[in-house]
DNA sequence: GGCAACCTACCTTCTAGTAGGATGATCGTC
DNA sequence: GACGATCATCCTACTAGAAGGTAGGTTGCC
C-alpha cells in the first residue's frame, strides 16, 4: 500500500498519463511539473533522466500487470471468464482518458524513435500478454470450453492485436463504445458451438 | 504523373515517412531540411506550419487510399480477393521502414495532444475505410462468399481493428511474419464453409 | 552530521516560425 | 528580340520559447 502523496509516485503516475495521451515525444518534465506542483529540477532528482523516468514507469507497469492478470486468474478459474475479464477491464479503462490505452501498446507506435532501453521493455511486455493469451486458450481448447481454429499461438496474436486494434478504434472514432462492439464478438466466437 | 524532383513533394514524402517513425511530435522541420537537402525556411515557404504540412500529407494519402481502393475493386471482383488484395498490399509494406504503418492510424494513437485539423482528416480516413470494409462484407455476405457472424458493421470495425493491431504487433516484435500471421486467418474465418 | 527532498538559476540544444534579401524563370509590352 | 516587372523558390540570419539537464544552495528530518 504505497501511499499516494509520495512524489516520485505522483510523477511516474502523471507521467503515465501522459504517454497515454501522446506517446514519449508527446509530454515534457515541464508538463509534469506543473501536474505535480514541482519544479522541474526536482524531477531530475527522482529520475536524473526522462529515459529513467519512463523505465521506471514501464517496469511498475508490467508489474501492475502480471499482478493484475494473476488477480484476474484466482478469481475466474474459466478460460472464457479470463478473456471476458481482460477485455472487460479494458473496457472500463476506455471511458477514462487518462487509461485510455495501454502504455506499451502506445509506445509501441513510436518503436523506431524510442531509446533501446524503453523498446526492450514495450517488446517484454508484449511477449508476457501473448505467452498469458496462449496460456489461456491453450487451457480452454484443451478442456473443451474454446473452439481454435489456427495454431493456438496464432490465435492469442490475433486476439491481442484486435483487443489493440479496438482502443485504436476507440480513440479515432472518439467512442468508447467501439471497444465494445469489437471485443464482445472476438470472445464469442472462441466459444465451442455446444450442441 | 508527378516529376519526383518537385520540392514540395519531396518534403511530403518525407515528413510521411518521419511521421510513420514517431508520429506528430517525433519529427522537426530540421529532420526534413536535412533529408531533402533544403533550409528550414524553404520548407516554410511551401507549408507556412507543421499543421498545413501535416494536413496537406493527410489529404494526399487519403486521397491516394481511395484511388488504391477504386483499382483494388476494379482488379478483384469477388470480396474475399479484395480483402485480401488489401491485407496483401499491408504485408508488402510492413517489410519497408518507412512504410510500415498507416499514417492515420499511427497518428490516431497520439489524437489527444494533436491539433483539430489534424485530428479531423485522421476520423475522416477511419470513417472511409470502415464504411469500404463494411459494402466488401455486406457484399460477400449477400452472395454468400462470405459468412458474417454479427451485424456487417461490427465485422467491419473488427477487421479494420485486427488490421491495425497486426502492424502494431509486427512492429512490436520487429517481425514482419506477424502481420501475415495474424491477417491471414482472419479472412479465412470469413470465407463461407461450403459443403 | 548526514541525507533526502526540494529550490533558484542557469546551460545547451532544439523547436516552429519570421524578416528580408538573392536568384532566376516567365511575362506582357514595345 | 530586348525591356523591365512580377513571382516562385530558395537563402542567411534571426527570434522566442521549450526541451532535457546541471550546479549548487536551503530546509528539515532521523
């Protein structure tokens, strides 16, 4: 239970909101001084650069994460549950603009401009969803409770890139609903036809 | 016919590129200068700011979508080879750098922190691809080509979404595969089980 | 005393954008 | 065909502000 008034917290969460908003090139520690009621030289002494920073950020992300999936698996033993409450938590995220898309989908974009060091951090984080998403599937498939069609792995990429797909949409139509409407289907049809 | 020697062209096709690396804040009139072999000032001759510049590019791609798309439908009759001939000429791309991603759905990521005008051209293409995927489908599904499981237009949108998630993740894993992986089986999902 | 947290003040480099001048092609006019 | 005027293109030189980052000092807690 970290408390929330600690600074360097508040900046990595500022910061965050941030980068969901404009990617790497997109804020500045000028910006987040402002947000935080700090100088900007104050900011340098919690993460003397804006590649620690954003490292930094990233990790507690991943963290984040992995936590949240594991939460996600306790309380869902189900195969299709995971993916609906994967998708689902997504879902509320999209109505709130600051969490309106993932940090290591968005930096993603900008791999070409971005420090290695970030980059190695976005691809990890990929890696983790995609090995999770196979994961699950593979389980679902196995029990009888998913019906795959391709390699099991070709299907977690698929059902990772349109749940990606769909914040895009979401934020380029302005409409959260979108995340929906092209989510709800992509679990549907993963379900065995049961006669 | 456009001579490729044109100045102004030369700066557009080179900010679209810079853009596809990093998006609106990843690129200067400096990076542009020094690709096309001109001062800064000269650039601001051609395009007074970075909006007109941007908005010039997008109004030229979109353009230049709609007329891939009108040839696209005039090469390939049936729906299932125009989606097709549309996630091909996406996997053609992906291998070349600057290339690699559609400019609006790059620049849709960072739609928060981008000027009106910019933001509008980005929705527009959106609107126009959604609405083309969306008569391909409901094409194919009238002559039974094609077996839509939901309303045509949340196929489309779902289409479109998986689309750009592929380039996402191809750029993610700097693997071009990807791509292929990911698009391909979601045709093939479309296409009618006949008996 | 030592140290974390914060400050003011400053640096360099980069940002988009401007002012105004040089060059050269195209133009109607004589 | 020669004439000057106009105009597009490009230049040098500059601006103000923002970028990330540094130096060094003050405060207050353990």
């Amino acid at each position: 239970m970290t408390k929330l008034t600690n600074t360097s917290d508040q900046i990595l969460h500022c910061a965050r909101s941030l980068i969901i908003a404009g990617g790497y090139n997109g804020f500045s520690y000028a910006d987040i001084a402002e947000v935080v009621g700090i100088r900007k030289a104050s900011i340098h002494h919690h993460f003397p650069s804006k590649v620690d920073l954003v490292r930094t950020l990233l990790v507690t992300y991943r963290e984040e994460a992995e936590a949240g999936i594991a939460e996600l698996q306790r309380h869902h033993p189900a195969p299709v549950d995971q993916l609906r409450a994967y998708t689902g938590y997504w879902a509320a995220c999209i109505g709130d603009p600051t969490n309106a898309f993932c940090v290591c989908a968005l930096l993603a974009t900008q791999i070409p401009v971005l420090p290695p060091e970030i980059v190695s951090e976005v691809r990890a984080h990929f890696r983790t969803l995609s090995t999770w998403l196979t994961a699950v599937l593979e389980h679902g498939a196995r029990q009888g409770s998913l019906a795959l069609s391709g390699t099991t792995q070709s299907e977690a990429e698929g059902f990772m890139a349109a749940v990606h797909g769909a914040m895009l949409s979401a934020r380029a139509y302005g409409d959260a609903d979108v995340f929906r409407v092209i989510t709800e289907p992509l679990i549907d049809r993963l379900v065995a036809v049961h006669p």
